[in-house]
C-alpha cells in the first residue's frame, strides 16, 4: 500500500497558514504530516492527526531518516524529530 507524507512548514507567505493546511492534510486526506519549522513552540503539543516536528536547522540526513521512520515504520525515531501524542 502506498503511503503519502507531506513535509509542511508553518510560515508560508500568503492564504492557509501552514498549521490549518497539516491539519487539513492529516484529517481530510489521511495523509501522514511532519512539519518542518523554525519554531516549533507554535505547535504546543502537538496537531491532531500530524505525526511530529523537525525543528530547522536540519540536514539532509535527518530529513531522510525523519521520513524513513514516518513511511517505513523504523524502530525507533530519529533524535531531532519530535513526535506528537497520537491518543
């Protein structure tokens, strides 16, 4: 089965803020979200549905292992992402 992952930044320029579109995306659509943002505070604890946050500055290689984990279901998560509660 396929599986769709949206990486959302919080702050874009103009219409839905990031937050309302990882939100729209998760509940609407089902689609996996892990935001990707400078300030990762304005997520409190987390958006219902949404997977997690990695704060920037980032790299290529936690990118690629923040998605792995999200797609492929790793063992464990990598350090620089943070999950939210999904109860």
């Amino acid at each position: 089965m396929d599986q769709t992952l949206a990486l959302v930044d919080l702050n874009l320029r103009d219409g839905p803020t990031g937050i309302e579109i990882g939100e729209t995306l998760a509940r609407k659509y089902q689609i996996k979200v892990l935001f990707m943002t400078a300030n990762p505070r304005m997520l409190g604890e987390g958006i219902a549905g949404t997977v997690g946050v990695l704060t920037k500055p980032y790299d290529k290689k936690i990118v690629e292992a923040a998605v792995a984990y999200v797609l492929r279901n790793s063992a464990a998560p990598p350090t620089a992402l943070k999950l939210f509660n999904q109860s």
